[in-house]
C-alpha cells in the first residue's frame, strides 16, 4: 500500500515547500560537515539553524492539524528575518 500524501492542489505546494525545506537543511549538514565546529563559533549561524529547525517542525504540525503550528510560525518568522543581518553591514 503507498504512502498518499498528496490530495489536492494545496497538498502539491505544501511538498514542494517541504522538499525546498529539506533541501535548505541538507545544504546546512553541508556546511557544518565542511567547516565543522567553527561553523558554531560565528553567532549567527546559530539563527541559521534555529531558523530552520522551527520552519521544519511547521510541516509535520500542519499535517497534524495542530493549532499549536501558528505559535512556531510566529516563532519562525522573527527568527528568520534576524538571519536577514548576518548579511548586512549592520552587525559588523
């Protein structure tokens, strides 16, 4: 018996998003496998995957039908747009 996650057109797009996710987060173990424990050692990379991390917990609370899924998008979302300054003059 298959696994059918995908029942309508909302259902396509909540995948994709979960696959760019995924891709997001592998591009991370990425990054942390090439530089390893130094890659901690910079502040903001901890946003990175705190950031990550919360947008990943989303997904499985929004198949759930769980209300507590908008408390971790509200978390997310200041969270990721902290990891906004790490590119920025601001900080440095």
């Amino acid at each position: 018996m298959a696994l059918d996650l995908v029942h309508t057109p909302m259902d396509s797009k909540h995948m994709l998003c979960f696959a760019e996710t995924l891709q997001v987060y592998l591009l991370f173990c990425f990054l942390f496998s090439r530089e390893g424990h130094s890659y901690f050692k910079e502040w903001m990379n901890l946003f990175d995957w705190l950031g990550q991390l919360l947008i990943l917990s989303i997904v499985p609370l929004r198949y759930c039908d769980s209300k507590s899924q908008w408390v971790v998008a509200s978390l997310a979302f200041p969270v990721n747009c902290l990891r906004i300054f790490k590119f920025s003059c601001v900080t440095r």
